[in-house]
C-alpha cells in the first residue's frame, strides 16, 4: 500500500513538473488566435486590439485568423476544439459559440462546456435596441404598444441565428409579452445596414455596431440591455429603467482553449491577459470601439459565467420557442 502510494505521488510529481515546466518554455512559437466571423467584423477588430498587447507580453506573435460560418461562430469553435491542446491554438468569442448557438442548436457539433477549457473573459459591451426612423415610436414604451398592436408585423434583424442579439430580442419578447419576426444576417455589419436602408425595422446590436448608425441620425436609439446604464452610451435608459425590471444581456468576448491544455499554460495567457486589459492604450481602444473592459476574472471564474449563461440561454430558448430562421 505505501510502496503504491508512493508510486502515485512519484507520478503526480512528474506531471506537475512536465507542467511547469511547458508553461516555462511557453511559448516558444506564433500563437493561433482563431476569429469565428468573417474579418472586419466587431469580434475582429477587438481581436486585433488585444492580440497586439497580449503579443507583446508573451514575447510571441499572434495570428489572428478568421474562420466565419456556422451557427454562433460554431465552425471556428469546431476547429479550435479539435486542435491540438498545447496553448498555440486559441479561440476569441462571444457568446455566440458558446452559450447561445448551443442553446438554439441542439447539434452543434461540441459541447460548449467540455470542449474547451475557459481561459478568461476579456470584455462585455451591452445591446442598444434600435429602430428605422420611419417606424413611428419614438420611445420603448411606444414599440411595445405597437408590437401589440400589429402582433407579427414588425420585424427585428440580428447578427446571426443563435447569436446574443437574436436571443436577446427573444427574451425581449417574452418580456414585453409580443410578436416580432427575426430576420437573421451573417453579421452585426450587414444587419446594420440594412437597418439603415429600411429593410428592416429593429435591431439588437452591440454598441460598436449601433451607436455611429444612431449619432448619424439613421436609426433612432430606444434603449440598452445591461442591467445599469453603461458608460459607453451614458444617454440612453436600460430596459430595466423602462419597466422590464431585471432584464439584463450583456454582450462579451473571452478566450478559451482546446479542453487539455496544460493548466500552467491557461494560467499563463490568463495572467497576460488581465494585464494588458490594465493597460491605459488598452483601454482607452476598446473604449474607443465601444468596449469595456471585463473585471479581472479567473479560468474558473469564466467557467462559472459560460455555464450560467448557457443555462439561462437555454432556458430562454424553451420560452420563447426561439428557432433556427
């Protein structure tokens, strides 16, 4: 028994070391960092932002490069999760991939929460709910009463099936106690646009997308997602302020890694990563691109938000009965 005993500390000795001793090395080539959308695109160019400094930081280049397509972002999540787990390979993304692509699509092909190992969250960004000028609301209160008004008239465009802005406007409305009908596009850019163009009535879109159409006068601004009201759009009433108390969608991006990655390497991109967000450059750009910085947060902190938001996006799916259009 103690000679096994003994045999098992040896082991788990070993391992620890070989650990450490990878993450010391790490790394000593470019790093992967894989965009699930197309370039240009919002999750692109933050990706570009934090790639420059996190570079910096681990000695290394980072490749930033987009694989688009799929359900959420899910062929870039698919090609991440079956790299080869040594921390050259990384995944930038929001939600879409993780927690609510997998909420809408039962066969997404991985599951989110054992496919990947969280690395950190690195910003958030709330949703501002938009409209075309010729709707004729000029208030949240107004588009509710007309959506009840002409039930299944007013269409909403969103970033993508299973995207947060397509649940988000699902759980805007089971909240609101309407019928909108979800026009999806492949992307916060195309949607915008045909927003703008009057193809369209509403949108849910992230700051970076809505607020330069809305200080152009071509979409009129109601209201944002967030819980409080957010800095990046100071002007602009939470939904919660506007009677649907509590409601609350946040957009965000993190990195994860394929499930087996040394834990000292996580670790390691973790701690680089909380620091550049620190960084006043840093800051100030994601600012400029309508983004904050997300709290300082471990691997195992981020694990517990995915799994929150995965199970909350499911169950606004169930009650919504949100499909695939």
């Amino acid at each position: 028994m103690l000679k096994s005993l003994l045999a098992l500390s040896l082991c788990l000795g070993s391992l620890l070391s070989a650990d450490r001793a990878q993450a010391q090395a790490y790394p000593d080539h470019p790093i992967k960092m894989v965009v699930p959308f197309p370039a240009g695109g919002p999750t692109d160019g933050m990706a570009r932002i934090v790639a420059d400094r996190l570079g910096a930081t681990l000695g290394q280049s980072i490749v930033v490069e987009n694989k688009g397509g799929g359900a959420g972002g899910s062929i870039g999540a698919k090609f991440v999760a079956s790299s080869e787990p040594d921390g050259y390979t990384i995944l930038i993304t929001p939600g879409g991939s993780l927690t609510t692509g997998p909420a809408v699509h039962k066969n997404i092909g991985y599951d989110p929460v054992k496919a990947f190992v969280p690395v950190a969250q690195l910003i958030e960004t709330p949703l501002v709910i938009s409209v075309h000028p010729s709707l004729p609301v000029k208030s949240m209160a107004e588009l509710i009463a007309l959506a009840k008004k002409r039930p299944g008239q007013i269409n909403y465009a969103s970033s993508g099936n299973g995207t947060p802005p397509h649940l988000a406007a699902e759980m805007f409305k089971v909240a609101a106690g309407i019928a909108i009908v979800h026009v999806p596009y492949k992307g916060a850019g195309q949607a915008m646009i045909d927003l703008v163009g009057g193809q369209v009535q509403m949108a849910f879109a992230i700051v970076s997308a809505a607020m330069p159409q809305v200080q152009a006068g071509k979409v009129r601004a109601l209201g944002i997602t967030s819980l409080q009201t957010s800095p990046l759009a100071p002007d602009l009433p939470t939904l919660s302020q506007l009677g649907l108390a509590g409601f609350d969608v946040r957009g965000w991006n993190g990195f994860v890694a394929p499930a087996g990655t040394p834990r000292a390497v996580v670790a390691r991109i973790n701690a680089e990563a909380m620091r550049a967000l620190k960084q006043p450059e840093i800051v100030q750009r994601l600012k400029t691109a309508g983004y904050e910085a997300a709290a300082e947060n471990s691997p195992e902190q981020f694990a517990d938000f995915i799994k929150s938001e995965l199970a909350k996006w499911t169950r606004v799916v169930k009650e919504s009965g949100a499909k695939v259009d």
